[in-house]
C-alpha cells in the first residue's frame, strides 16, 4: 500500500490489517461474480468492508449476499474516494 494510501485509510479512521504470513493476502484485485466487476480483496477490503458496516455506508439485502450502498455510504465514498454512482 502507499504511503497515501495508508494516509487516506487513517484519515477514514480505518486500521491497517497486520501483515500476515499464510492465508488471506494484504491487497489483492478480485473479480466480483456478480456483476463482473473488479473490487478490493484481501486484507485490506475486509478492514474497509467492515468500516462501510459499522459506519451504515452499506447494507445487507435480506436472504442474499447482495450488498446496497446506503445514501449516507454514497456520499462518504464520493468524498473519500471519489467514487460516483454507476449505473
């Protein structure tokens, strides 16, 4: 990860996983099966996974494994990421 990365990461409040010898790699691409897009795997997209739940950026659709980003988890990824909404 870069050193902006790692700053941008931080600013959001989002520990950085410990590096790990076996099992899950830090940062890795990884094409979702869904929608056959790439996302962040590994390490480092639990951890932000996991800040996008606890922060109500996302949640679970009921009976799936599906995914809905929240209008506040909208706004926080356009402001930290500069993500905008697809579609």
């Amino acid at each position: 990860m870069t050193e902006a990365g790692r700053a941008r990461f931080g600013a959001l409040g989002i520990p950085l996983p410990q590096a790990a010898r076996h099992g899950r790699p830090g940062c890795r691409p990884c094409l979702d099966w869904s929608e056959r897009r790439p996302h962040l795997a590994g390490r480092l997209g639990a951890a932000l996974c996991s800040h996008a739940f606890g922060q109500g950026w996302v949640h679970r659709v009921e009976g799936t494994r599906a995914v809905t980003v929240t209008p506040k988890g909208r706004l926080a990824l356009r402001e930290a990421f500069g993500l905008a909404e697809s579609g």
